[in-house]
C-alpha cells in the first residue's frame, strides 16, 4: 500500500514538444512567440511551407506570403534573414531560402 507521502506527489513530468500548429488559429498566427526557440521552430516552419528551395523572391512576394499568416510581415521577414532562413544580398535585391 502506498504511503501518504507518495500518494500526494505530483506526477512525474514528461517533456513536452509543442507543435507550431497550436500558434495558428483559423490557418493565422496567432501572435509572434517571444521565446526565442518558439519563434525559430515557428520560422522554421514558415520557411518551409511558404518558400521554395532554389527560387528568388522580390521583397513584395516574401511580404505577400508572410501576410497569408499574420499581418506583421516586415517583422517576420527580419525575423527569417536574422536566423538565415532566408538571405538576401545586401542591396535587398532579391531573397531566397537560406538552410
């Protein structure tokens, strides 16, 4: 039989993943996670289901993608050349996917 002590302590915790689907609601983001490994498996994400591999994109087509999930494109943008996600040269000529 169990002992009061053990019967009162709390479950044993698991690590948890949380998927970036739960940041979405109605397919927009909900808001842009502060937690900065939220935010990169978010623009991870983004990354991958917006952009392709091997094409070149105008500023005006990365801020139309980025818009079909939340209306702060310009800081999600930053948010992708920053983490490399995406690159640009420096006259913000053209972008394409970075790693």
């Amino acid at each position: 039989m169990p002992t009061e002590q053990q019967t009162l302590a709390p479950p044993a915790r698991t690590p948890r993943t949380h998927p970036v689907e739960a940041l979405f609601s109605h397919g927009r983001l909900v808001a842009i996670p502060r937690k900065e490994a939220r935010r990169e498996q978010l623009l991870v994400h983004l990354a991958e289901t917006l952009f392709e591999r091997e094409r070149s994109y105008t500023e005006r087509e990365v801020n139309e993608a980025l818009l079909t999930v939340h209306e702060d494109c310009s800081a999600l943008r930053r948010y992708l050349v920053v983490a490399g996600l995406l690159v640009r040269p420096r006259d913000g000529s053209s972008y394409r996917r970075g790693r």
